[in-house]
C-alpha cells in the first residue's frame, strides 16, 4: 500500500476531489439519487471529517464521519473507484477514516453497511448490531459498530 496516499481534506479543492469519486460510485455506479448523496455536511465548515486516497494516477477512494450520538463517529459515503478495487483500498480508506475519528477524540465508530460489504466491515472489527437490515436510497443496509 505505499504507493497510495491518505490526504486529511483542508481545503475545498481537496473537498471537491473526494465527492468527485463519491459521485462517481453512488451517482454514476450504483443509482443513488444526487440529492441524497451530497448534503451539508459536505461542505467545509461542517462538522465532518474527510479523507481521501490518492494513487499515483488519480484519486481512488474518499470517505467521511460525522458525529453521531453518544460520541461516536459515523463512517459514511465510504467509496472505492472501480478501476482501484481489489488492492486493499477499503481498508486503507477505513484506516484513515478511523485514525482521523480518534484524533477528533471519537472512541467508538458506527457505519451503515450495504449488506454485500459486511463481510469486509467485520475482518477491520466492526460488528453488526441487532436490527432487521434496512434500506437506504433503495440499498438493503445492516447498522454496524467498534470501538476505535
């Protein structure tokens, strides 16, 4: 994994390349209305925190948190471009995401997994919490946690 880059986002140039690759996987790729995908915490003076992976040819992965109730962080809009899948990139992303959250002082992260990732979700610790699985712009989901 040295070749890929993990960027904290500090400026709106920054901001604009991660939600680049997450319209390009929600919007493009997997249907989800625009609408739903960016919202304000999409914006530089929100509370959120967000990361981006770097290749050496491009932008391959972006992600955020937010807060979320009893001090956790939620890990959201977690995207991989198609053409970097396979090469351990989620789990690069997630680690960025995770480190940032505990620097933020979070000590426990939440997630909404779309079902056909929590297989991936459980080998980084993350476990699903009781609940029926439920839908999210037309995607089945399960609601996950760990301790960060």
């Amino acid at each position: 994994m040295k070749n890929f880059k993990i960027v904290t986002i500090e400026n709106e140039s920054q901001l604009q390349r991660c939600l680049a690759v997450r319209r390009e996987v929600f919007v493009e790729e997997q249907q989800v209305p625009e609408e739903l995908e960016v919202d304000s915490y999409d914006r530089m003076d929100s509370t959120a925190g967000h990361v981006l992976v770097e290749a050496p040819d491009g932008d391959a992965a972006a992600g955020r948190f937010t807060p979320y109730q009893d001090g956790a962080a939620k890990m959201q809009r977690v995207a991989v471009r198609s053409a970097y899948r396979g090469q351990g990139l989620g789990r690069v992303l997630m680690d960025g995401l995770e480190d940032e959250a505990r620097s933020a002082g979070y000590e426990r992260a939440i997630l909404d997994s779309q079902c056909h990732a929590e297989g991936f979700y459980h080998s980084l610790g993350y476990r699903t919490l009781p609940g029926e699985p439920f839908y999210d712009a037309g995607i089945l989901h399960v609601r996950m946690e760990k301790e960060l």
